[in-house]
C-alpha cells in the first residue's frame, strides 16, 4: 500500500499534468517562503495561478477542498505575494484549488478556480 506522502506526492503529479493540458505552464513546485508552501505555481498568459493541491481517498469528512483554513489562505497570499516581488513580475494573481479524490486508483480532479480571494 502507498504511503501518504506517496499520494501526495502523485495528487501534485496529476495537478501538474492537468494544468499542463489546460495551457498552463509550470513555473515554481513546493515554493516557500517563511512557513508557506505553495504546492504549484502556474502562469497562463498574465495571470499567475497559485494552486494548492488537496487529495483524499475518502470523503466522509467533506471534499479536500474544505480543508484549506484561513490560516493556510494567509500563508499562501504571504508566500506569493514575495515570489511575484522577488522576480519582479507584472501579474494578475489568482488562487486555485485543485482536489483530487483517489478511489480505488481511479482519480477524480476538480479544479476550482478563484477558489479564495485575498484581501
């Protein structure tokens, strides 16, 4: 059986591929900065897509989405915010989500765009 950290680290695999198909590119994995971790940083055109990627095998407890916490909300807005500072880049910012639900190795995606706002 996989470990936990084996499925984590496939969910970002399967992230990574599906934003390639939707036309993004990928420019940052497992950025961090301070105690933030951005999971994948992605840009299409001008906007920078910050993704947190969240899996689970089970949903009892709700959809992976729901467990992003205000507190995780304000480290990735710190940790991107410095990533575009630091390479001085001219973009529009959005935070993406994108869950994944591992049944039986069968893999749904959802890929929630403008999943939070920051403020």
């Amino acid at each position: 059986m996989a470990s936990h950290n084996d499925f984590g680290k496939k969910a970002e695999e399967l992230a990574c591929d599906f934003l390639i198909r939707k036309g993004f590119q990928i420019v940052a994995r497992n950025y961090r900065f301070d105690k933030a971790e951005i999971d994948i940083i992605a840009q299409k055109g001008t906007f920078l897509s910050i993704v947190e990627v969240k899996a689970r095998t089970n949903v009892s407890f709700g959809n992976p989405e729901s467990f992003v916490s205000k507190k995780k909300i304000q480290l990735l807005v710190k940790a991107a915010n410095h990533y575009v500072i630091e390479n001085e880049l001219d973009v529009e910012v959005r935070f993406d989500i994108i869950s994944i639900i591992n049944k039986k190795n069968t893999y749904s995606i959802d890929f929630i765009e403008n999943s939070f706002f920051h403020f």
